[in-house]
C-alpha cells in the first residue's frame, strides 16, 4: 500500500545536506510507515538555515518531494497562488501513484488542493484537520477550507480531526499521536519516582515556541502576581525558542523563582524535563489539540492550559488538569494557584488518570485507528 501526504510541514537541508523537517509531524508520518509499504510526502522545501527541532525521516520508505513554498504576511500571501500550477504538477503526478491520500488542512495551499482531490482525483482520500475546529478567529482561508469540508466533500470521503463537534458520519475524532510504546511504558513505570512536589517544592514547564501566541510572556506575569503569596515553587522550565526570549529573560530576572531557558530540546531531553516538572502551564491563544499535553500527562505533569478547542473534552476543570478560561495572566495566575491548592490525594489520583489517558496517543493506537475507520485494512 502506497499513501501519498500533501502538506504544509516546513522542510529543510541540514548542514550535511540531508532533508530534515518538522520534528513532530516527521516522527507521525516515520511511524505511519509501519502500515504502508511507501509513503510518498510532498511538502514544501525551504532554503534557509533549519530550526534546531527538525528531524530526519527515520523509515526508507518514506520519499520526500519537495513543493515551493508559499505563504506569509501581508503580499506575501499571494505566493500561493503563484506556486500553485507547479505544486499541484508534482501533486497530480505522485497522487496517481497512491493508494491513498492523505492532505493535511488547514493550511494555504488547501484553497486549491481540496478542491482538486474533490473533482480531479477519484482515488480515496481523508483531510487531517489538525487546528481548533471551534475557533471564530481563523484567517479567511481556513474558514473557506472548513466550509468545503463541511458542505463540498464526498461523503466518503473521511475527515479526521480534534473533538466531538460535528454529526456527520464521515467526520472522525482522532486523538493526535506523539507516543511510542516504549515512551508510554517508560512514563507509566517512572511517575512512583517522581518527587513530592509538596515537600521539595513545584517544578513547572512551559514547552513550545516563544510567541504571544503560545502565551509564555503570560506564565511569567502571572508567577510575579503570585509570588506574594509564597508560592510553594521551586523552579520553572521554559523549553523553546522564539522572539520572545528577550523580554522573557527580563521578566524571569525581576522573580525569585529559578527560572531555566532550555532553548530547543530533543524529545529525550523534553521527556526528562517533563518527568521532573509536576505541571505543563500552556496559555495558548488557540490550539487543536497540542501533542505537548499528551506528552506531559504521559510523565506525570498536571496540565494547566486555556479552554479551548477540545481540551474541555480531555482534561476535567480541577480533576485532572486546571482550564484557563482566557489566556490573560491574572487568569493563569489563578489557575497555578488553585493547582496548589490541591492536597496529596487528588494531584495523585490526577497523575494517574492521565497517565492512563495518555495510552490514546501512541503511534500504534492511532495506525490501528486509521486501519480500521480509514484505510480499511
């Protein structure tokens, strides 16, 4: 079986020349490969230096094509549509050769590839939807990209993506995959061993990209109103990078909380931090449903992230993690404090829950998934 993946994952050369891309997106589609004889990927190939979270495809049956590159602000914008006869060439070229597609929405290129799947390409097809099929904030393209699959796509066609939303047969919730089997025994069998965060202190993380968006500058204002109340924190983990370190650095310098910038960390190195920290703050602005927060409730971190999406869905308001209702800091600064608030009982009695949810997000549950409900095999 070949699977063809259109999509919009930023790939790269490395200093060896050697294709790297998306750390996450590469690690799902290394592991989709134990169910396919090839994957064909067409993505777009960037020239400029690649971010430290890249990775390399792991499988040899995964074959890189590379597509332009388009998109950005402003005029830039338009380049979609100047890229658009050359990758959808390359795109009707390979697609021919699968057995199935998989194009993963929402993303620029989607105004012209759903549209050419629906009417050009009779072969079978499913869209990964991977953002917040709720938000009323999206730019205009991907709200057109919804409204198709809504009301122009076969109805054999699948559509998998974060949540419960809408009632039709061929829209399927997928938990979004991060863990290996091994990765989700090492967290099962390592949690007895972390440290009581009641008596040496809370150790907090915050993983991803140093931006407004992800809400990192909000966990810092939030730890400077709270630190008044003697906080029982003992440090606080902020793994990533972006351009927001600067001012983040200057916010970290006015606590009397340790605060540590990791900078971009390999999955192993993220795992340990995650082992050692007893909460994931995440005041995102809007996610789908971020893999970070698998990860975390996989090592034993309470997840303490803003409402939105299908998080509700997943994690119960102070049972098994702490909703943010706005990604405001005074509103974050309330939900780490009532996570401090919880005794022995109920922040083990969470550990363990997640630790049990988190068996959803493996690689192999999600291949059994798509086996089953997409791919019928």
């Amino acid at each position: 079986m070949t699977i063809c993946i259109i999509s919009h994952t930023e790939h790269y050369k490395d200093n060896n020349g050697n294709i790297v891309g998306w750390g996450p997106t590469v690690r799902e589609i290394s592991h989709l490969s134990a169910i396919a004889d090839q994957i064909i990927h067409l993505a777009p190939l960037y020239t400029k230096k690649a971010p430290s979270a890249s990775l390399s495809y792991t499988d040899k049956r995964v074959q890189f094509i590379p597509l332009k590159p388009s998109g950005g602000k402003g005029l830039k914008k338009l380049s979609v549509l100047f890229t658009a006869f050359h990758n959808l060439n390359l795109i009707h070229q390979y697609t021919k050769k699968a057995d199935h597609i998989q194009f993963r929405s929402p993303t620029g290129m989607g105004i012209y590839v759903l549209p050419y799947l629906r009417f050009f390409r009779n072969k079978k097809y499913w869209v990964k939807y991977a953002g917040n099929w709720i938000d009323e904030n999206i730019p205009l393209g991907n709200k057109l990209q919804k409204l198709f699959l809504l009301n122009f796509i076969s109805s054999h066609t699948k559509v998998t993506y974060n949540g419960h939303w809408v009632k039709k047969l061929n829209f399927l919730s997928f938990e979004n995959p991060c863990l290996t089997e091994e990765e989700y025994q090492i967290g099962k069998e390592k949690i007895p061993q972390k440290e009581d965060p009641f008596i040496k202190g809370w150790q907090i993380c915050f993983v991803g990209s140093l931006t407004e968006h992800k809400g990192v500058h909000l966990l810092l204002q939030a730890l400077e109103k709270l630190e008044n109340n003697k906080i029982n924190i003992e440090k606080v983990h902020i793994i990533g990078d972006g351009p927001l370190m600067k001012q983040l650095k200057s916010q970290a310098n006015r606590l009397n909380i340790s605060v540590v910038f990791h900078g971009y960390l390999k999955k192993g190195e993220v795992n340990k931090v995650l082992f050692e920290s007893h909460a994931l703050v995440l005041p995102s602005k809007s996610e789908g449903f971020p893999k970070v927060v698998s990860e975390a409730m996989n090592f034993g971190c309470i997840p303490v992230v803003t409402d939105i999406s299908c998080i509700k869905q997943y994690i119960r308001n102070d049972y098994n993690g702490i909703l943010i209702k706005q990604p405001k800091y005074e509103e974050v600064a309330l939900g780490i404090e009532t996570l401090l608030y919880w005794d022995m009982k109920r922040y083990t009695n969470a550990v363990l829950y997640n630790s049990n949810l988190a068996g959803l997000y493996t690689y192999s549950v999600y291949n059994k998934m798509l086996q089953e409900k997409v791919l019928y095999v």
